[in-house]
C-alpha cells in the first residue's frame, strides 16, 4: 500500500490600481511561550544573529559568539546555534509524569546544535499548522481538511525575504510564523531563519530508498521584455536568496499579453512537479494585471512498513457525524504501536512507513461521530503535547491490531487570503500597507490571494513484498480493532525533525 500526498500553494501578486483602504495594524499579540494546562512551559530556544552583523532592526550590531549579550547578559552563541532553555510540561490534559523517558543520542556538539535548532523550526511550524486549522473551521469549513503547514509556513517566509523590514507587512508575517517569540529577547536575524529552512529541507528531501520526499518553488516574473511598461523588476539580492536558500527557479511569462498561456505553463510545472496528482490547478486565465507568482509544491509517496493486503478490502459504513456513505476499507491484522488517551477521550495509532522515519498517527475521538468531537481533542493540542502523544506510542510494545483503513482520497483546495488576514497577517494583501521593497522597486506592487491545494491517496499496491509481509502478518489472532469508520484527526511526522508535514482532518472522505 502506497500513501501519496501533494500539496500546492501558489502566490499572485498584481500592481495596485487604487488607494482607498483604511490603514490597518494587525492587533494580534505576540503569544508567550510559556503556557499552562498541559500545554509547552518554554523558555524557547532563541535564533541569534550572526556575529558582528548589523541587526536591520535595532541598528546596533550583534555580539559575537562567547561575547556577552547586552539585553540577556549571557555569552552568545555563534551564528546559527541556539540558546536552549529546558522545556517542561506542566500537568493538565496530558499529563507528562506517565511518559517514559525519551531516548536521547549524543553525537558531536555540532550536530545537537543542528538538530535542536531544526526542531525549534520544527515546533514554530507546528504551532502555525494548529492555528491554521483551527482558523479553517473558523471560516466556515465543515468538510474534509488537509494541507501542509510546512508548504505554507516555507511559501510564506520566501515572500517574507521581499518586504520592507520596517513595514507592517513584514511584522505581521514575523508574528503569524512565531519568529518574533523564538528570537527574543534578541532580534531576529533573518539569515538565520532562511539558513534553518535551507537545511530543514535538505533534510526532509534528502534521498531515500523507500520515502519519495520533494518540495519545489518557483518564482513566475512578468518578462520586461513584453510589457515595459508593466514588467516588475526582481531585485537579484531577492532571486539570490530565493535560489540560494529555497532552490527556487525563475522563469519569465507574459501575463499581460498572453494570461492563458502563462496560465497553461504554470499549470504544466506543476503538473510535472506532483507527477500528475494536480494536472489543473489554474482553471481559468490569470488577471492580465497580475506581475508574479510564487508556486510551491510538495510531493510525498511511501510504502508502508506493513502493507495491506490487495483482496482484504471490505465495503462497510463511514459516519460523517450527518449520515453513514459506503466505503471501501482496506482491512489488516498487524504488530502495531497505539494508545488510549483518556485525558482527549482518544484512541491514537502509529502506521510506520519504510525506513520508518516518517509516520502517519491517526487520532479517532471515543464516542458519537461527530466534527465537533474532533475540533474539540484538536483544540486541545500543542506541538509540544503532540510529540508526547508520539512519545508514548513510540514507547508501547506492537499488538497485533485488526485494522480497517478506508481506501480513500482527502482533497483540499483553498485560497488562504482571508484565513491569513484574520490570523492577524492583513497589510501584504493591501493596497496602502502592502511593502514588498526588498523584491521589486515597483511601487503599489500587493500580495493577490494564496491558493493552496492538497490532495493525499491511501490506497493499496500489490506488490510482492507487500503481499510476502501481510501473509506472516496474518498469522496473528486479535481482538484489538481499530476502524477509523468517523471524523478524525490525521497527520504525517518525521520522527528526525519532528516537523508536521501534513496535517488532516478527516470529516467526508472521498472513496477511489
């Protein structure tokens, strides 16, 4: 059985054409890290700026490595290390005491500062991914959700490199990632930020015998050449950074002259890009005054440790919470790792892939189906309390589990404009705030909308390994069950990084 997931988002921006908006500051507050009721109590591991750099913010310039801070008094550390602060849970809705201890390795000093500051990454990118989610059903969404927190919240700090580093657009977007609260007391220096994402997705990309892992950006520009008048000048310092840190490409279209066409070859990238999983995403012609695009995809295939058998599948009922559909589940019986979480009235189970790096961990709520049963346990999550959720699984013995997975298709296609602005992140979609200085020297240049689209399929492949493992597999009794037959939560973690790639949340599913 192979799961294979694609995740596009897509950015547009236009020249302006009007100035009548009211001047709008984002009124978010920028969240302490420190929290109560089961929730992370961090002194957060902290990005510090490069030694002997001019920090664009404060004027002044950084300490270097073993110099003293003069707002933290501590020697700081070199330029992409971290200052880490124990994080501790405080007893709430997952209580930390009945966790066992999580193993730790100790390579050379080098190595722990990379992976410590991967998993600072790790969790800002979580905590982004839940108030997304949670900002989704606040819009309205009563449906099937799935995207990527990682493809939006990379997207979304590459648009970052471009805007002024004093303007509301900037600031705003700073606040919406958690970069604000990971730097501080210190500012931020942004290299840093770009640095980390550079070798987080070397990381996650790197290649793999089992896992096919790919991430792509490119950045489309309005070709001067065409349209003088209208082409937007790309500083080289952006494309540099684009390149450099993102491995994002360039390439020139005419969208003035010619929308349909740089429509056809936009969709055409990213068709090749998520091997044909999104073969359409732009279904009608690009506004001839839009000036640039910033497309990012995510392509994500894997076998499971543990196949499903291609003649186990059953036709049984899936309850929405509204009403039960026919759906075929793919039915197993294997050593699998699980937990009852009595403190979310949840029963969680880990499906390892080959290699088992990557997991997928499905979270049913105990009781009626229901979507308000589901936004309820995730409400009540944190990175920091979903990695000891993964902690306790990882540490229980396998049982053998009789297992029943819908064969399934979960799509999700959005565009993110309002669920952004109402996250606190307004000023790049507007005609007065909008300050995208450090990307073009064209004035009144805006953020269009974000389009995100994510299609995930969990079916089966007969191969011969799958059917050489589900065979001894079968050999187990069980009175374990474990039938993922209602609304629930679903989401893929890398075990290294523990950054979530995707993050689901299954209400109707779609049956292929």
């Amino acid at each position: 059985m192979l799961l294979s997931f694609v995740v596009l988002l897509i950015l547009s921006i236009s020249s302006a054409v009007s100035a009548s908006e009211t001047h709008h500051i984002s009124k978010r507050q920028t969240s302490n890290l420190n929290q109560v009721g089961g929730q992370g109590n961090s002194a957060v591991s902290q990005l510090n700026p490069g030694a002997g750099q001019n920090n664009p913010i404060t004027g002044q310039v950084n300490p270097g490595a073993g110099q003293n801070n003069p707002i933290t008094g501590q020697a700081n550390p070199g330029t992409g290390q971290s200052n880490t602060v124990s994080v501790q849970v405080n007893p709430g809705q997952i209580n930390p005491v009945q966790n066992p201890p999580v193993p730790t390795n100790n390579p050379s000093t080098n190595n722990v500062v990379q992976t410590n500051d991967k998993r600072i990454l790790a969790k800002l990118i979580g905590d982004f991914g839940l108030e997304m989610s949670d900002m989704i059903h606040q819009n309205g969404e009563q449906d099937t959700v799935v995207f990527s927190p990682l493809s939006i919240a990379t997207l979304m700090t590459l648009l970052m490199a471009g805007m002024g580093q004093q303007s509301n657009s900037y600031f705003e977007t700073l606040m919406l990632l958690g970069y604000d609260k990971a730097c501080s007391p210190n500012p931020c220096d942004e290299t840093v930020i770009h640095q980390l994402y550079k070798d987080l997705l070397s990381d996650l990309t790197t290649q793999n015998n089992h896992v096919t892992f790919s991430m792509g950006n490119r950045l489309y520009l309005q070709s001067e050449s065409s349209d003088k008048q209208n082409g937007l000048n790309i500083f080289g310092s952006y494309t540099k950074i684009a390149k450099e840190y993102y491995k994002a490409g360039t390439e020139t279209l005419d969208f003035f002259n010619d929308p349909f066409g740089a429509a056809n070859r936009i969709n055409k990238w990213v068709s090749t890009a998520t091997e044909g999983k999104i073969p359409q995403l732009l279904t009608d012609p690009l506004s001839p005054q839009t000036k640039f695009m910033a497309v990012n995809t995510v392509y994500f295939k894997a076998p499971w440790l543990k196949p499903f058998v291609t003649d186990g599948t059953i036709v049984k009922k899936f309850d929405t919470g509204k009403g039960k559909i026919d759906m075929s589940f793919m039915t197993q019986i294997m050593g699998l790792k699980g937990d009852k979480i009595d403190e979310l009235q949840a029963t969680v189970i880990e499906l390892p892939y080959k290699g088992e790096r990557y997991s997928m961990f499905i979270m049913k709520p105990e009781g009626p189906a229901s979507l308000n049963s589901v936004l309820q346990m995730e409400t009540a999550l944190t990175p920091e309390n979903i990695n000891i959720l993964i902690d306790r699984v990882k540490a229980k013995q396998p049982l053998p589990v009789s297992v029943q997975i819908p064969r399934m298709r979960l799509r999700y296609r959005a565009y993110l404009k309002e669920i952004i602005g109402n996250l606190g992140a307004t000023s790049m979609f507007s005609v007065v705030n909008a300050d995208f200085s450090r990307l073009t020297s064209s004035n009144h240049t805006i953020l269009d909308d974000m389009i995100h689209e994510a299609v995930m399929d969990i079916t089966e492949e007969g191969t011969e390994a799958a059917a050489a493992t589900s065979s001894t597999s079968n050999r187990f009794g069980t009175n374990i069950a474990f039938s993922l037959d209602q609304p629930s939560l679903l989401f893929i973690h890398d075990s290294i990084t523990k950054v979530p790639i995707f993050w689901a949340r299954i209400v109707t599913p779609e049956s292929i």
